[in-house]
C-alpha cells in the first residue's frame, strides 16, 4: 500500500520515523545503529531486564521432572 508519496511503502500503521530510520535502512545499516537513530540514545538492556523480571515474577514454576 502506498502512503500518498510516490513509491513509499506504508508499513501496516508505523509512523514515518519508524519507516524512514529503521526500514528505509535495511540492512545497509548495523542493528545497533538503526535503534540508536530510531531512539535518539544508545540501547540498553536496563529496562527490557527491568520488564523481563516484573514479567516473570509471579509465573508459576515448574517442577524437577515435569517437563514435556
């Protein structure tokens, strides 16, 4: 689908930074460098870890010898 730009894709309700600082790039670019433009700031794992933790906290846990 096309956005109103001649040949510029719409990506399925991303916005335009999404689009032209990730997409547009490809693979022309590291995938480091792509979030760092995409976020204006390094990346970091602090949040996602943060996240995962709150997360996973009250997950039940499994026990020894039931697994699949």
């Amino acid at each position: 689908m096309l956005n109103g730009r001649k040949g510029a894709a719409s990506f399925g309700g991303t916005n335009g930074a999404t689009g032209s600082l990730v997409l547009e790039p490809g693979g022309s670019m590291s995938a480091n460098d792509l979030v760092k433009n995409f976020l204006g700031r390094p990346q970091n794992m602090a949040a996602f870890q943060k996240w995962m933790g709150e997360e996973f906290e009250n997950a039940p846990q499994s026990k020894p010898g039931s697994e699949h």
